[in-house]
C-alpha cells in the first residue's frame, strides 16, 4: 500500500496539486452545494421510510423544498465565508463557520415551517428532515475539509516540505505557539505533541495530541519516532538550564528551535519565519548581565563619542548600544576600509537620526589621530581597536606592540592632551599570566594606562577617568571558534579543534559591549574591571554540540580532528593572576581587579624602547623586553620559548 503512496507521488500528480497556492472559491462552493444536495436527498429518504407516505406537502413540492434549503445554504455560506478559506489550512473557526451556516440554515427554516404550520396546517418540512440534514451536511461539509488537510499534510509531511514538531512546555507561550502552527497558511511544521518536565503535566491531551514527560526513555520512545524538531517555548526557555536540559534533544538528533520572547510577540502570536534554529550561543550556561542603563544615558546622551575599531564586532556592536542613550555624535574610527563603508551603510539606514562622523585612520598614526581628537573634541573615547589573534602575533609581534601597544599610549596620551572624560580601554583575559605576544601586548597597554592615571592623581589631575574592561571570548566575533566551526561543518568537516582538554571561558558581543559601557559609566578611574563569566566551556564539547544542532552526527557524520596547540596557546584561560584579587561592585556579575602596581616613569621608558625595537622589526628583542616588563609572560608552543630559560 505504501508502495502505490509513493508511486503517486513520484508520477508528480500530488506534487503539483500540493503546489497550488490553493483551490478557486467557487470550485469549493460547488462542492459544498453537492454535499449539502446529497445530505438533503440522504435525509428525505430517511424521513419518507419513517413517515411513508406523510411526506408530501401541498405548500411546496419535492424539489421546491430543495431549492428553498440550498438557496438558504447557499446564501449562509456567502455570509460566513465558508467557501473563503485555504482547505489544507482548515481550523476550528472553519468548522464553527460551518455550524453556524447549517445552523442558522435549520433555525430559519424551522421557524418559517412552524408559521406556516400555524397558517395552514401543513407543513413545508418535516422537522427529522431537518436535523438529519444539519448533522449530515455539517459533518460532510467537516470531513471535505479534514480529508483534503490530511491528505494535504501526508505527502507534504514525506516530501519534507512539513517538518513534524513537539513544542517544550506547556504553558501559555507554548499554546500561543502551537495555535499559530496549527493556523498558518504558509506553514512548515506540523504539531504532533508537547513535551513537559513536569509529571503532573504529562499523559494529558492539549489540542488533540500528546504531552509527554521529559526524560531519555520517553524521548527515544515516544518523541523520536513522531518529531524531527523541538520547538521551546520562550518561557520554557528562560526557566531551564539549556546548556544541560536540551542536551536530551540533540544527543537524539533532533532539531531543536526557539522563537522569540513573549514581550515583542506581535499581535499576541509569533510568526512562523519569528521561528529559528537554535543557535549554539543558547545552550552555553551564561550569567545574564544586567547593567545601569540610566547612568550610562545620564553620562552620554548628549556628548560626543569617539569609537575606535568601530568596524570590528565589538566596536560596532558598542556602536549600536551607545546609539540607545542618544550621543550628540559618535565618530567611527577603523581604517578597514570595506567594513567602515557597510557599517555606514547600515547605520544610516537604521539610524536616520543619528549623527555620526566616518574616520578612516591607524591609532599608530599619532599625528593623524590628534588631528582628529583636535577637531571632534570627544567627551569619550571606547578603545576597541586592536589585533586579536594569537598565532598571527605570535608570528608579527612587532605589529602586535605597534597597535596594541603604540595605538593605545597615543590615545591614551591625547586623551589627557585635549581633556576627554573617560578613556575605556578593551582588554582580554589573555592578558592574565600571558603565554603569547598578543596576550602580553595588551597587558602592557593596561600597565601604560594605569601607571598613566595614577601619576596624573598623584599630580591632582584626575580629568581624564582610564578605565580598562577584561573579559574572555567573545562568541560570534570576526575569526572566533564559532563562526570557523560553522564553516567547516557547512562544508562537511572535519572540524579542527587543538586539544581534546582545551577549554574556554565565552561571552556574547552584545554582553561584552554592555561591560563596556558599565564600566565606562562607573569607573572611577585606574581600575580593571571583570566579569563573572560562568563555567568554563569544553572547546570540544562546544564542536560536537555544533555539529549536533546542523542536523550530523558526531564522528559518524563529520569527524572531529585535533591538531595540536597552535603557537602561544594554553589549555586554560584566566580572569586573574595568583598575585590578583578582587572588590565588589554594585553589579554582582562585575567586579574590579586589584593588580600590580607599575611605576609611570620607569615603564613609560620601556615603552618607548619597545616601540623603537617594533619599528626597526626586531622580533626577538622586541618579545625579550616585553618578558622583562610583564615577568608573568612565559611563552608556550613558540619559538620564543628560548627567551624564557
């Protein structure tokens, strides 16, 4: 039987119905007036073998009642637009519209055979004429529109074109969901149960199907066999742990989605495209951080803002937030050319009302960055420009110390030059006990800005507040982990991981932007701060975890390799050193790093000597003084490992 299933649809004779957007109204209305003329003619043979021969009317005859119940029919069909709907989309208020046309049918003609009853006593109708004719017509009328949704859902449902789903949770978020699966016109799934880790919610019916407990034996059961995707429901979304609680999905291979918060459903219901794939930043256990927007609105609405590295992803996402307290004028400073113009694009599209200034120029270039400073006069300047990538410093260091370090002390140093408020530095947490160059970089950056600020309050100058941010990686970035994962399974593996232990702290660009703009907003001025950035996350787990949501099987489908520690990296990140403690801030998720002191006067020296050993491209001499500025720097996996002996 199956087999002549398939055969049909391979002729391409359902396909093409499929296809059609839907069936003409008047094809459907000419098919309801045939099953309406079968269910009168059915219910008058019924009623003539009851009453025999009591069935002639001498007000109308056979066929004139016929046409009084049809044109009547006919006429509620058109007030309730019965005819108007897609078929394979019928819903409840399809089949209430339908009762009511029957209804209202019956209810007209009963009351004009009772008048009439009493005029003449005769009768038009008979009144078991009547009711066999609505339960019959109401229930032809139905099963017309479930067997074409059913037939409909069949073989779209194995052509793939519907995907059977389960909805996690079943509170109101999740009904909200599963009614606009079931009344979509353009849709793509098919409700066929919910999922609930509450017992007492289980072994129930909700809309006609299932609820089914969460746990592993019920999902490979029950869940496996009838659905290829979950769907969370907002709510459910933020009550569970989903780093662990939706593992239980994905180990079994199904595809798990997510639609967007109940506060910004619009008109009380998502859209079917608001539904996504979950993405692999979902299931890490982050710390939701929270910050004091007023505060932060209250020191830069109306100021001018100066963003450095405004094309990378951080600084352009600490573009978009500090839109939201409305600056006077944010200058955008890169000088990646490509990526400054898009960025422009798009906020002049989204942004109309925004001032903004584009500047293209290197923060190496100290004469070209006063130029700008002089002119904008910039209340704050967000310093996110710099080089990130381990392997490719550990290769260049001289390019490392000219822009992590070269870039910052020259708009650090104009920074007091032409009183700007607050100096926000970004920094990372390859910074703490650093094993390569790009680590090691921007931990003399913060050194030069801290030593800065403190000589200044030593001399009763505190107009200039430097403020640094350490955080770890940051999820989504230009080059991270997880874009290159997506890559390589987009193209069918393998996916390259370093180290089966290697582990790394993440947090989203959206976040790390928000610490940026907490700190800015409370520093007081030489302090570093951090964030409680959760559990650390297994760089391996995190790859099959990937490739597990892409629909593949881990080392069945795409294979994991691992290629060893690239040059300068280590097994485990770090948010402080061992010689490093902390102080609470009003936010608990943010706190301040007591570090060492350095004084300004004798790193200020050492400074301008490595800038002068990176300018004459010294590499080994350049790496060995930055060794003896940060002795916490011991190389790991370079060649300049020998610099530590």
């Amino acid at each position: 039987m199956k087999d002549r299933f398939t055969f049909l649809w391979s002729s391409d004779v359902f396909s093409h119905l499929i296809n059609l957007k839907y069936i003409p109204r008047w094809v459907v209305l000419l098919f309801d007036i045939f099953l309406c003329l079968l269910s009168y003619y059915i219910s008058y043979h019924i009623s003539s073998r009851i009453y025999k021969d009591a069935m002639d009317s001498r007000i109308l005859s056979v066929f004139g009642r016929l046409g009084v119940i049809i044109t009547l029919q006919i006429f509620f069909f058109w007030i309730f637009h019965t005819y108007s709907g897609v078929l394979r989309y019928s819903s409840y208020v399809d089949a209430s519209k339908l009762l009511m046309a029957v209804f209202f049918n019956i209810g007209i003609i009963s009351v004009t055979n009772f008048i009439v009853f009493i005029s003449t006593t005769d009768k038009m109708f008979y009144y078991s004429t009547l009711l066999i004719y609505a339960v019959l017509s109401f229930l032809l009328l139905f099963i017309l529109r479930l067997a074409v949704k059913s037939i409909y859902d069949y073989f779209t449902q194995n052509s793939g074109q519907i995907t059977p789903v389960m909805i996690f949770g079943t509170q109101s978020a999740a009904i909200g969901i599963a009614k606009m699966i079931r009344s979509a016109e353009d849709n793509k799934y098919k409700l066929v149960g919910f999922i609930d880790d509450d017992k007492n919610a289980s072994e129930r019916l909700i809309m006609g199907v299932h609820v089914y407990h969460l746990d592993e034996k019920t999902v490979k059961k029950h869940v496996v066999n009838k659905a290829k995707a979950i769907i969370v429901s907002p709510n459910k979304m933020n009550q569970i742990n989903p780093n662990t609680d939706l593992d239980i999905f994905i180990n079994n291979n199904l595809s798990v989605l997510t639609s967007p918060p109940m506060s910004i459903w619009q008109n009380d219901m998502p859209t079917i495209k608001q539904i996504k794939s979950i993405q692999i930043e979902d299931l890490l256990e982050r710390p939701k951080i929270n910050i004091s927007s007023e505060k932060i609105a209250k020191q830069i609405k109306s100021k001018v803002v100066l963003i450095t590295g405004a094309a990378g992803s951080i600084g352009s996402e600490i573009v978009r937030q500090v839109i939201m307290f409305q600056p006077n004028l944010i200058i955008l400073l890169d000088q990646a050319e490509s990526p400054m113009h898009m960025l422009k694009l798009e906020l002049e599209e989204q942004f109309p009302d925004q001032n903004f200034s584009t500047f293209l120029g290197d923060v190496r270039n100290k004469e070209r960055m006063e130029y700008l400073i002089e002119m904008y006069r910039p209340d704050y300047i967000y310093h996110a420009a710099a080089y990130k990538h381990v392997p490719l410093m550990e290769d260049n260091p001289v390019e490392s110390i000219q822009v992590n370090v070269r870039g910052t002390k020259n708009l650090a140093d104009l920074a007091i030059k032409y009183k700007v408020q607050h100096f926000v530095m970004v920094s990372t947490d390859k910074a703490v006990n650093p094993t390569n160059v790009m680590g090691a970089s921007k931990r003399i950056a913060e050194i030069y800005v801290q030593s800065l600020f403190r000589k200044l309050q030593a001399e009763g100058n505190t107009t200039t507040k430097f403020i640094t941010t350490r955080f770890g990686n940051v999820l989504g970035s230009n080059g991270s982990v997880i874009p290159h994962f997506k890559s390589q399974i987009e193209k069918g593996g393998p996916v390259t991981v370093t180290h089966p232990e290697i582990i790394r702290y993440f947090m989203t660009i959206p976040e790390a932007c928000m610490l940026v703009l907490e700190a800015g907003s409370i520093g007081h001025g030489g302090e570093i701060f951090i964030f409680d950035m959760g559990s650390p996350v297994k760089i391996v787990n995190l790859a099959r975890k990937m490739i597990r949501l892409a629909g593949f099987i881990p080392e069945v489908d795409i294979k994991i390799e691992f290629t060893g520690l690239r040059p300068g990296e280590k097994l485990y990140e770090e948010l402080l050193n061992q010689k490093e403690i902390t102080t609470k801030t009003h936010n608990p998720k943010i706190m301040i790093a007591k570090v060492q002191e350095y004084d300004y006067d004798t790193v200020s020296v050492q400074i301008d000597e490595l800038i002068q050993y990176a300018l004459m491209c010294k590499n080994f001499l350049t790496v060995s003084l930055m060794k003896k500025i940060v002795p916490e720097f011991l190389s790991k996996n370079s060649q300049y490992e020998r610099l530590d002996v």
